[in-house]
C-alpha cells in the first residue's frame, strides 16, 4: 500500500467501498485475421494498424442480457442476491432501445419483477462508467441508496463500418459490472474526481441516429447513414493528446495524490498508441498501468470496469491500494478518480 502525498486544493473523501465486480464477454472471439478476411486486407494487416490480436462479438444476445450476466458474475463473486440491490444504473454509450431505458430491461432479465428496485441510466459514452461511479457514490454515501449496481454492456459491433478497417479492427463487444456501498469501518474511499469536456470535439466522433436529430419518415437512407458509428480517430487523438497532461495535473491535484502514490492505473482502454502515451505521460512502469486491450479490443464505456474487474481478480489490485481510473470519451470528455481500494 502506497502512502498519498497531500496537496491542496484537494476533493473530500467519499467512503465508497468496491464489494465486488464481474464480466462477460460473448462466446464469439473474432482475430484480427477474420477483420482482415472480412474487409479484404492482407493478413496481419489489422494488427498491424490496431495492435489488437482478437475481440468478442455478440450473437443474438442484447445489451441487457450481457450486462445481466455480468451482473450476475458480480453477485456470485459477492455471495449476493440480486435482490440485495437497492439500485440499478446502467451506465452505457449505445442504449439497447431508447424507450424504456437499458436499466429497467437489465432489472426484467435479473428476475426483480414486483421488487420496485430503483434504476437509472447514464451516458457519457466512453466515460459512462466513471461518471456513474462518481454520480451515485454521493447517494450511496449519503445513505440515500445502501448498495448500488453499476453495470456497462455495448455491442460496438452491430454500428462499425466495415469499409473502414482500421475502425472497425479497434473494438468489441462485453459487458463489465461493480457493486458499491458505503465504506463502513474499513479504509476503502473514492479520494475525487474530475471531469472535462470540450464541445470543439463534439463532431470527432459521432452516432447520429436513434435519437430525434435525423426523422426516418423523411429520408430513410439518411437515417441508416447516420446508424453507422464515424470516427475521426487522428484528429480525436491529438485534440486528447494536447488537453489530457494538464488535465491529469489538474486531477491529481484535485484528488490528494500525486503519480508517486497510485499502486495501480486502469485506463479505458481506447487504443494501443493512447496506451502506450499513458505509459509515458504517467511515468509508471508498464506492470503499473492495466492494460488488456489486445484481447478485449475497445469495448467503450465497459473498458475501465472491464480493466478494473481484471486488476482485481488477477491480484493485481489489493485491499488499501490506490488506483487512478481515467480515460476520454466523445465529446470530447476527459474524465480521472482515484480510488482507495
């Protein structure tokens, strides 16, 4: 357990404690092979542009369903019921439906008909989950709500263009859930957070439709256009690169801490290159910062919870342990929180 370097000015801590965490991923595990034989790449040229050696794509199971199984793979973990829960958040960018919302359909498929369990749904894209975590630790520290679900499930899969290889190459499918409540007597605590976002990136990276931005009564073949994900990923990279350090120093400051007290970083886990620049930025030897997207691809919202259920059950992540959770998202957002373990 690393000792927090105080500096001021610093967030008060919240005592939030992790009980438990869980994943899926679908039975589908596509190589990067299969990405090049299906866009007519030579072989070995996806891995080549993303450093990803396989992703997991979705059958026929929904949103929902996925984030019920990890759910449900928290709970085991936690010797737990799922009517144990008080809360229910589904924290995702791409909704399984807008009407009702994803958290309702996730309380139908864990069996919690006629429990009235509260739910909510929040987006915030890649950022979701750590948005989330920060919103609902306030409720669940203020008693309002005793033990909080939080879980993201994307299926990036069903919106790729798949006549952009070196977008399509970069993600996957999965569903990665938490369950927090109130610290009591033991040490665990979010130390602070901090989020912000930027509109002049607000077109980098966009989905238009299923919302009311584009009508399907009037021109069908622009709303099926706007159904597929686009992605400026050069320009996002360097607007990220120009905002992120200053914007760590900040959150750091912000949070008590400093690089030299975090045991841990999970990063959302965007690229290889955002990776790697992490690496350098932080200064944190490799073994330091989870990395696991060469497996897992960019799952959005489920790659910190994803990352984080991986730091935790590979003992990577121990009980008084600090780890900085931080990434960017659409929007262009960045976000960072340091939790004691």
């Amino acid at each position: 357990m690393s000792t927090i370097k105080s500096t001021a000015p610093r967030q008060p801590a919240r005592p939030i404690r992790i009980i438990a965490t869980g994943s899926y991923v679908p039975a589908h595990c596509v190589t990067s092979q299969q990405i090049d034989q299906r866009t007519g790449q030579a072989f070995g040229t996806t891995q080549q542009i993303t450093g990803i050696q396989q992703r997991y794509f979705a059958g026929e199971e929904t949103s929902s369903q996925m984030a019920a199984k990890a759910a449900i793979d928290a709970l085991r973990r936690a010797d737990l019921k799922a009517s144990d829960l008080d809360l229910i958040v589904s924290a995702c960018a791409i909704m399984e439906q807008p009407i009702p919302t994803q958290s309702v359909l996730i309380q139908q498929h864990l069996g919690l008909a006629g429990t009235g369990t509260a739910t909510l749904d929040l987006n915030a894209t890649c950022l979701s989950f750590l948005s989330a975590f920060d919103t609902v630790s306030y409720l669940v520290a203020s008693g309002r709500y005793q033990r909080a679900l939080i879980v993201s499930s994307e299926i990036p899969s069903r919106g790729l263009d798949w006549n952009t290889p070196e977008i399509c190459g970069n993600f996957g499918d999965g569903a990665a859930a938490v369950i927090i409540e109130q610290a009591g007597e033991t040490t665990s605590a979010i130390l602070g957070a901090h989020f912000e976002t930027y509109c002049e990136g607000a077109q980098l990276n966009e989905l238009q439709s299923g919302g009311t931005g584009r009508d399907i009564h009037k021109d069908l073949s622009h709303f099926l256009d706007g159904a597929v994900f686009k992605m400026n990923g050069p320009a996002s990279y360097k607007l990220a690169t120009k905002l992120y350090p200053k914007f760590l120093k900040k959150s750091l400051t912000l949070c008590g801490c400093d690089l030299n007290g975090l045991d841990l970083v999970i990063p959302h886990q965007a690229s290889v290159e955002a990776l790697d620049r992490l690496v350098r930025l932080t200064r944190a030897a490799p073994e330091k910062v989870v990395n696991i997207i060469k497996d897992y691809g960019n799952q959005i919202s489920v790659s910190i919870p994803m990352a984080l259920h991986h730091a935790i059950v590979s003992d990577k992540l121990h009980r008084g342990d600090t780890a900085l959770l931080t990434g960017t998202a659409a929007g262009l957002s960045l976000g960072a929180m340091v939790v004691r373990y």
